[in-house]
C-alpha cells in the first residue's frame, strides 16, 4: 500500500512578519497553509492509500475558529477525494485539562468521512481501516499528568514511574504486534520522542519533560514502518535497516532551530517485510538567516555589519548576532542595518555586550560543584546589579520557585 505521512503542521504559527491585507491571515500562516497544501495536492495527486498525519496540528491547544477552518478545508479535501485519512493527536492538540476536547475533536464528533482521529492507544485492524489491507498501532501524545492520575502506580520518584510507565507501553504494544495478522502490512505511528532521535541543533534526546520511547520498540523488525511526529528534525531513526522509524519534520521552519534543515513529507511504498521511503522535499519554504559578527574597535562598524549578512535576504527572515565591547554600542547603527535589511521579511538585530569582569570562586569550589541557584547567584555579581536597579533578591526568590517546581 502506498502511505502518505507527514507531522507538526503548526499552521497558526504566527512569530514572524506582518498580516496579509486581503485574507487577514498573518503571512507566517499563509506559509504554513502553503506547504499544507503542498502535501494534500500530493495525496491526491500520487493516489495514495493512506494518510497518515502523526500529530500538532496547530501550535495552541486552543485555536483560533480561523484557523480550524483553513485546517478543516485542506483534510476535507482528503474525505472529499475518498483517501483514508488518520489524525493522531500530538501534545499540542492536547488540552491539559481532564475532560476537555482537544484542538481536532471535530472530525471525530462528526464523523467525517474516511478520516479517523487516534486520541488513544489503539490497533486498528483492516475492517477498522475501510478495508485498506493494513494494520495500524496507534500511540498518541502520553501525557505524563494524565497518566499519573490514572495509573495505580506505586513508584516514588519520577524515574522509577517512567520506567513502569514505558513498561506497560511495551507490553501493550508487543501484545498488539503478536496480534497482527502476519500477511499484512503493520504499521506504529507515535507522537512521542524515541531514545537516540535527534532534535533541532544536534540535541540528544534525553529522558526528561516528555516520555521517550525505547529503541528496540520501535525497531521490531515485526512492523513494517513506523510513522512518528512531535520532533522537527527529519531523520530516519533506524536508517538503511527494517522498519523505517521516520521523523519527517515539522512542515515549515519554525525558528531558527530550523534554519538549516530543509522541509518534508513521506510517500511510503509499505508491503510485508519491505517499505521502500521517497522523501519528498517541500519546495518554497520560507528562508531563516542567522548571522553572527564580532566588533573589536570602533573603525567600520556599520560596514563590518551590513558585510555580515549575505548579499540576497529577500522574503527571508533574518537575525544578526553581533558581540562587543560595551563602550562600541553607541556606534551600532540600528536604523541603517534595518534600512539595508528592508527586502527582507522580518530582521532582528540581538546585540550581546560582552562584559569583562569576572568573579574568583572560593578557594576549593569548582563550577561542578555549584548548584543552580549558585551559580545564578555568582552571575548576578558577574554583571553589577547595584548600578542596574535589580531586585536581585527577589529574582533569586523566583529562581528558587521556578526550579522547586520543575
């Protein structure tokens, strides 16, 4: 069967840029619409079998009517065209408050036609799938919260509940996969993080905020393709071995964590034992420029900038770095960077004054050997608050709430 997969639409990012005069959408979202469409013209398009779409279709739990409408009018589309169509739940669509409805409980209270929601784990089978010969685990967002009130668990701390959570996942999903039917096709989508995937600027995950899958779950040579969302680097976590374990990525740039990775959908060639993958660029997805610059004397420094950035920034949205010395900042000329940056979409300019003094830590103490609040005790010394009107009191009383609830 040919699938269709993508993820983390967030179509009602709107951090960047003005609003479009003719529709009112912030232009940000027209982007993200654009590429939306981009990948709904290719279900169509390439007949798919299937589509799945792995979660966060929006960036709010609570979005706005507009925006559910332009995200309604492309999955329409899909129903429209007979092409089975499966939502997976991802934490952004996900209200935080028990009972809610999350951000795209509409298609499932009106039963749309070919298009499922998966809002908890599950396996459909192919009678479950309108008798499309596959079969599907389905995994959406865990909420730790919820599953904390809801599991009987006696575990202490939190690394002991996540082990016995992961536990019962895995052996939910290994009494799913002995399950199958072994003549067809068997495919895991999730919404989670998976052990060694990696997220934007080479970051490691690492067992924290969100519960992160185990490897071996997710490379059982049983499945035949497993379809995940929630992280926004594309990556094949299982790369050149069975099953594929695809992170497509997030559809458009979000931030310029993303500055670097281009953008794409999946079409899957799934069959028994054999998927062949075809990562499809999305082509026209909005540019992010960073550029960094170092000033050390006073000579050029409008030059040395303007030199920074490449010579083409149009409809790009571009941020320059720039460090030095305190006493250069009267020479950093705003408003004629932002004159020679005016083809771009947005710029921001982050100044970052380096400030030479420094603080001896006590004879024995070692950075390591520091608490948090420690060193953000040091800081506060580091940078002169007596001449900056800082409470420093009452941010360390902030610091210290912050850190006692995480």
């Amino acid at each position: 069967m040919k699938l269709l997969h993508f993820a983390d639409a967030h179509i009602d990012m709107a951090n960047y840029g003005r609003h479009d005069p003719e529709t009112g959408l912030p232009l940000r979202v027209l982007d993200f619409l654009k590429s939306l469409d981009t990948i709904i013209d290719a279900a169509v398009s390439e007949k798919v079998d299937m589509v799945i779409f792995a979660g966060d279709a929006y960036k709010d739990r609570s979005p706005a009517p507009t925006f559910q409408r332009e995200w309604g009018k492309r999955i329409i589309r899909l129903s429209q065209a007979k092409i089975p169509t499966l939502l997976l739940v991802g934490n952004h669509d996900l209200s935080p408050a028990a009972g809610r409805a999350h951000a795209i409980q509409e298609f499932d209270t009106l039963q749309v036609p070919y298009v499922k929601v998966l809002q908890k784990p599950e396996f459909l089978t192919q009678k479950d799938l309108w008798d499309v010969p596959v079969q599907i685990i389905a995994m959406p967002w865990i909420s730790r919260s919820g599953l904390m009130a809801s599991l009987e668990s006696s575990a202490s701390d939190t690394k002991e509940l996540f082990s016995d959570i992961e536990s019962r996942i895995s052996s939910l999903i290994e009494d799913w996969i002995a399950e199958a039917d072994k003549d067809l096709p068997l495919i895991l989508t999730a919404h989670a993080s998976v052990e060694g995937a990696m997220f934007g600027a080479e970051r490691m995950v690492m067992l924290g905020s969100d519960l992160v899958l185990p490897t071996a779950l997710v490379k059982d040579k049983r499945l035949d393709y497993v379809a995940m969302g929630h992280i926004h680097k594309p990556q094949d976590v299982n790369k050149g071995n069975h099953p594929p374990v695809i992170y497509p990525g997030s559809i458009e740039r979000v931030d310029f964590g993303e500055a670097k990775d281009d953008k794409f959908y999946i079409i899957a060639d799934v069959e028994r034992n054999s998927t062949k993958v075809e990562w499809k660029k999305i082509q026209g997805t909005r540019p992010f420029i960073e550029r960094r610059a170092v000033l050390k004397s006073g000579e050029n420094v409008t030059e040395i900038l303007k030199n920074a950035l490449p010579k083409d920034i149009s409809e790009a949205i571009v941020k320059l770095v720039v460090e030095y010395p305190r006493e250069l900042d009267t020479l950093i000329d705003e408003s004629a960077l932002r004159k020679h940056a005016e083809k771009s979409f947005e710029f921001h300019l982050v100044k970052r004054p380096q400030i030479e003094s420094r603080v001896r830590l006590a004879e024995g103490e070692t950075i390591s050997s520091l608490s948090p609040l420690d060193l953000l005790e040091t800081y506060w010394k580091t940078i002169h608050t007596e001449n900056q009107n800082l409470d420093v009191d009452e941010l360390q009383k902030l610091a210290r709430e912050i850190i006692t609830e995480e």
